[in-house]
C-alpha cells in the first residue's frame, strides 16, 4: 500500500514542451492505470516538488517554491507492478521521487529502478 510518493526536481527541466503523469503497469491481470493526471513540467526549476491529490486519479501538482505545507495522505493499493513516470516528449532535467509503502504482508518488497 503507497501512502507517500513525492517528486522533486533535482536538474532543471528543460525548455521542450512536455507534459507528465503517473502509471502503475500491472502483472496480472495485466494493465496500465493512470494514478495522476498529466501535468506541465517544462522549465520546472531545481526544487520543484510534486505532490499528488486524493482524488481518482490523483492530480498531479507542481510546487515551484518546492515547500508543501500539507501533503495529502493518498492511499494507492499496488499489486504487482511497475510505477513508472510517463513524460509526453524527452527533456533534459531529473526529478527524484520518493515513496513510503507499508507492505501488506511479509512478502511484499520495493525494488527502486536502476
């Protein structure tokens, strides 16, 4: 069960128009589910953060100042899969994400993409 993802920008993003959203790429039964919606992430500077809504899907939502004073507790239920960031065009920056999980019973795990 996710409880917290977060992004911040940790390299400029570049100045190509694009846009990003998050999916969960499931094993079985297999599928793709949006978890956010698409959001601008042209030129977001060093320190932008990206938090994400409680709503279905989950809106996307750029902080320029890179401070949230409160952060919405989502609650995503993942079975096996893949979450994977979704950029509509490449683009020079990086953003880091974040995530706190609690596993649903002792075999459960997260392994970060290389």
């Amino acid at each position: 069960m996710v409880t917290e993802f977060v992004g911040i920008v940790t390299d400029t993003i570049g100045a190509n128009i694009a846009n990003c959203h998050i999916d969960l790429t499931v094993v079985a039964p297999a599928a793709d589910v949006a978890l956010s919606t698409d959001v601008a992430i042209t030129d977001d500077a060093i320190g932008t953060s990206y938090i994400f809504s409680i709503a279905d899907p989950a809106v996307l939502t750029p902080t320029t100042a890179g401070v949230d004073e409160a952060i919405p507790r989502i609650a995503w239920l993942c079975p096996i899969g893949t979450i994977k960031a979704h950029c509509s065009a490449a683009n020079t920056g990086n953003i880091r994400w974040y995530i706190v999980f609690k596993p649903l019973s002792p075999n459960s795990f997260l392994v970060a993409a290389a």
